[in-house]
C-alpha cells in the first residue's frame, strides 16, 4: 500500500477521535448544567405567579384589617374627662368606664359622639378628653355652723353662697377653737377635701 495513504488513513483516524471526544465531551457539559433545572409550562407557572399574587394581597388586607381592629375602642377602656374651669383657674379631671354603646368605635366615631370636647388623646384602652368653660368648678364649698350643726354652702363664681346641707354632726361638743372657726367659715376647695374635713369630726 502506497506510504501516502497510510497517513491520510492515520490522519482521518486521528482527527475522527478528536471530534469524537470534543462531542462526547460538550454533550456531558450542557446535560450537567441543565440538570436540577425546573421546567414548567406556561399555564403552571401562570398558576404559580397567580396563586403568589393572590397570598400577598391577603397578606395584605389581613395587615389592614388586623391595623383597624387594634384601634378599635376596647370594652375595659376609661375615658378621662378633662374641664377647664375660667372663672377660678381649676382643671377638674374625671375618669369614667366606656359606656358599653361605645365599645368597638373608631377615633372618628368618639369624635362625633363628643363635638364640643377636643380629643387630646385617643387609643384602644383610653380616650381623653378636654374642653374649657367659663363660670367655676362647682367644687367651691364653704363649711359653716347652722342652726347648731356643721352646714355645707356652695358658692358661685362671684362669692355668692348658698346652703346645700345641713350635716348630722352638732358642734356643741367640739372644742372651742373648732367652734369658733366654724362660726367664722371655712372655704374648701374640691369635694375630696370636703370629705375629709368632715370626717374629722365625726
């Protein structure tokens, strides 16, 4: 055989290897990086994306809808009533139960179901309100001997007294200091303080 086609068949052999192993090769890479990989239809992932979508406006609206109901009024809320009083520069505070017909309300609803207050403050557990008015705080009082017993007076904003009660407690026996200052007349201020003047001498 002639020498030039022993190397023409060598020469095919050869490069017929080469391209036989480069192919084998390229085959072995692209299924490597292929594997692991997810493939999905066109209507499952539209399924998938629709479903995701769906989850997160629920999501969502639960975040909205758990906000609102935190702020809802509670059943054990107070409400602190606040008065400013011009006449005699007193500042009465009040802490009242909620009433059970606003039990559940909104900070909008307290504000309508209050429109001469201001609302100072306003959460699940407590409200408060404010509101100034001219005259005094009613808490004025004026303990005097009556008719032989300690009697309570009211006054008004101009000093103008008038007899409320009358109480059971006689000051024949109490000490003559004590008498005298009640024939004189005590004023007190606030209703607390009314009490436990008297029980002082009960």
């Amino acid at each position: 055989m002639d020498k030039k086609w022993i190397i023409s068949i060598i020469v095919t052999i050869i490069i017929g290897l080469i391209l036989g192993i480069s192919i084998a090769f390229f085959t072995e890479r692209n299924r490597n990086e292929t594997e692991g990989t997810e493939f999905v239809d066109e209507k499952e992932l539209a399924g998938r994306l629709n479903g995701q979508t769906t989850n997160n406006l629920s999501d969502e609206m639960n975040v909205i809808e758990t906000s609102a109901q935190e702020n809802l009024v509670s059943p054990n809320a107070i409400i602190i009533k606040k008065t400013y009083y011009e006449s005699c520069d007193h500042l009465i505070r009040k802490v009242e139960e909620i009433p059970e017909n606003l039990v559940n309300k909104t900070e909008q609803d307290i504000k309508a179901e209050f429109p001469d207050w201001n609302l100072e403050e306003y959460s699940p557990t407590q409200i408060t309100l404010y509101k100034s008015v001219s005259g005094n705080c009613g808490e004025h009082y004026f303990v005097q001997e009556h008719n032989g017993v300690i009697g309570i007076y009211t006054t008004d904003e101009y000093g103008v007294k008038t007899l409320k009660e009358d109480t059971e407690i006689s000051i024949q026996y109490l000490p003559e200091e004590d008498v005298k200052n009640l024939k004189a007349g005590v004023e007190i201020i606030g209703h607390t303080k009314l009490i436990e003047f008297l029980e002082d001498y009960e």
